[in-house]
C-alpha cells in the first residue's frame, strides 16, 4: 500500500526570517523515492540550485533502489560486490547504525521484506511460513557486509535493502549541493521527513502530524537550522490479513513487522542517513528501548507517539497541540 500519511508536514517555516531575507524563496516539486518532495530554498540563484538538487534526488533514487537494475545496491545483491565510494561510505554508516541499535535497524532485511511483499517489485503482501522466516534469518545480519576502502563485499545470499537510509542520505547529499551553490537556508519536505539547512536568527517551526487523524497535528516543533527530522510510522506501509495489520517496519531479530509499543518515531539529530535509521529503529526498540538508546548513540531528541495514545517527547522546542493523547516530556 503506497505511504497514506507525510507525519510530519511543514508550517510557517522561515515565515520569521524569510521576510528578512533579501531573495525571495524558490519551491520546487519533485516526485522521487515513491514519494512527493518539496524543496524551498533561499539565496541566490535557488532556481538553478534546485535544478541541480533534483537531478540529485533522481539519480539517487535510482542509485539505491535495490530493484533498479545498474543500481549499486542492484549489483551488490546479485555479485557479492561492487566497488562504489559512496556506497560504500553509506554501508559503513548503516553498519555503525546497526551495531548502535543492537540490529534494530538492519540493513540486510531484503529477503525479509520479499517474503512479506513489501519488495522492490510487484510482490504480493503475504504472511510467511515460519520456515521461510527462519531460512531468511539466519543469512541476515549487518555482519555480513564488508567494507575495504571504496570496496563492499556482500555474504551472499544475505540481500540488502537501504529503504531505511534513502531518505536521510537523499537530504545530506541535496543539503550538500545546495551549500555548494551559495544556498543560505532551505528546507527540504522529503516526503513528511524533514531537513533543515542553515543558521539563523530565529527557529524554523515545523508542524509534527497525528499519525492518527488526517489534516491534524500533534504540535509544533521549534528548532534550530541543520537538523534533520525523520519520522517512520508503523501506519504507513501495511496490509491487512485475518483482521490482522501487518507493516514494513521489521524487526529484524524475529522476521516479523515490529511488535513494539509505537506507533511512530519522529528523531530530530544533525545527521540525516542517522536521523532516518534511528526513527525506524526506534519503532523497532519502542519507547524505553528508544530513551535507552539515546544514552549510547550520537545526539538526538525524539517525540515518540504510543500504542496507548500518549506523546513522550525529549525536545525542549516542542509544543503539543493535539487533544486525546498525554504528552510527557522525558529525558
Ligand atoms: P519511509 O520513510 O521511506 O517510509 P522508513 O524510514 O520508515 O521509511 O523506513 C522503512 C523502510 O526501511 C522499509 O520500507 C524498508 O525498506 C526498510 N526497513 C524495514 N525494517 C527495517 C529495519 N528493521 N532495519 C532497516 N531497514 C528496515
Ligand atoms: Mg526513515
């Protein structure tokens, strides 16, 4: 089923220093990644720099989608290897994630993701035997991807799916390409994640979405510029079977759609390829598994919103807005 909600949508953001600015915004919208982008830059020459940051959204689209053939992820799951630097620099991050989350966030959930038709193709959403579960088990695991330099090596048949990753490297490399160009500030509407560039003298407000009700908000969320605010949600992919709802977040220690006390995860961090990781591996973890995790990782806040209708939140720029849930902050 295709994504049904962007969690977190984006309000008023630069309304206060926009003004102060003396070229106007420029917006853009792209459709990448399955999903509808919208780019509003600042600065000069936006126009162009936004040409270039959508050249970029489509080539790595296309460069880590694992079912699109000439892939490096495409050539990595059928050789064992490919030699590819940013590739290889992404896999190492994700490595560093997967140990951090103790393999929550695993990247070698491809084969899981296909037994539960939530593949790169056209696969049909099923329940899978325990048997298929365990057989796709027991050849997983981040251990099995080696880096060498600008070179990776893949156990196979474990497979790799970076679905967890795109996003956050997707608004690294544009925020990159921006700043090259001279881009003062922007922010970049990934599909309901979120990424902020540049400093200013006021907070950008972002509007986090209720995974629960459409066109409703949990609250506003007051940050600083270079932060990444990713978001999974447990609501997002899913099918249902029995009267039973199962999603695409897996856990990757069972083969089976995360069973946590989430229903979403937003994590604000510095860093988008962890900022993205970290929210599916808070829906992995659940809410004491994600606060604990935030001792031992790199930086970053979380708003997480319960099963149980509650709002744990670790930001102190957060501000609830939403009636029918209790809101906690929490260290
Ligand atoms: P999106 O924002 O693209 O909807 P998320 O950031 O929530 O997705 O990440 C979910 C995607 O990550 C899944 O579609 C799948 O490709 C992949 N995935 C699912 N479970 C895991 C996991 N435990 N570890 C790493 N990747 C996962
Ligand atoms: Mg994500």
């Amino acid at each position: 089923m295709k994504k049904c909600a962007l969690i977190l949508y984006l309000i008023a953001c630069l309304a206060l220093t926009g003004c102060a600015r003396r070229d106007a915004p420029v917006t853009r919208t792209v459709f990448a990644m399955d999903t509808v982008m919208n780019l509003t830059v600042y600065g000069k020459n936006g126009a162009a720099a936004l040409d270039a940051a959508e050249q970029e959204l489509y080539r790595l689209d296309a460069h880590l989608a694992r079912g699109t053939e000439g892939s490096a992820v495409y050539a990595l799951n059928r050789d064992g290897t490919v030699i590819d630097r940013e590739t290889a620099e992404l896999l190492q991050t994700s490595g560093d994630i997967a140990q951090a989350t103790g393999g929550a966030f695993d990247p070698t959930v491809a084969e899981l993701l296909e037994l539960w038709g939530f593949g790169s193709g056209a696969g049909e959403h099923r329940v899978p035997s325990q048997e298929e579960i365990d057989a796709a088990l027991a050849h997983a695991g981040a251990k099995h991807v080696h880096i060498d330099g600008e070179q990776v090596i893949l156990d196979l048949p474990a497979q790799l799916d970076l679905g967890g990753v795109a996003k956050g490297c997707a608004g690294e490399r544009v925020e990159e390409i921006l700043r090259d160009r001279g881009i003062t500030g922007a922010v970049l509407d990934l599909g309901g994640d979120v990424a902020l560039l540049g400093s200013k003298g006021s907070a950008w407000r972002i509007a986090v979405k209720d995974p629960a009700a459409e066109g409703a908000y949990l609250g506003v969320l007051e940050t600083d510029g270079d932060r990444f605010i990713m978001t999974s949600g447990v609501y997002e992919r899913y099918f249902e079977e029995n009267g039973v709802r199962y999603h695409h977040i897996l856990d990757p220690k069972t083969g089976c759609p995360a069973d946590s006390d989430l229903v979403s995860a937003t994590v604000i961090c510095a860093d988008g390829v962890w900022a993205d990781a970290l929210a599916t591996a808070c829906c992995v973890l659940g809410a004491e598994g994600s606060l604990e995790l935030r001792k031992t990782a790199v930086p970053f806040d979380v708003i997480l919103v319960t099963v149980d209708g509650r709002v744990l939140y670790t930001c102190d720029g957060f501000a609830p807005a939403a009636e029918g849930y209790t809101y906690e902050q929490v260290a």
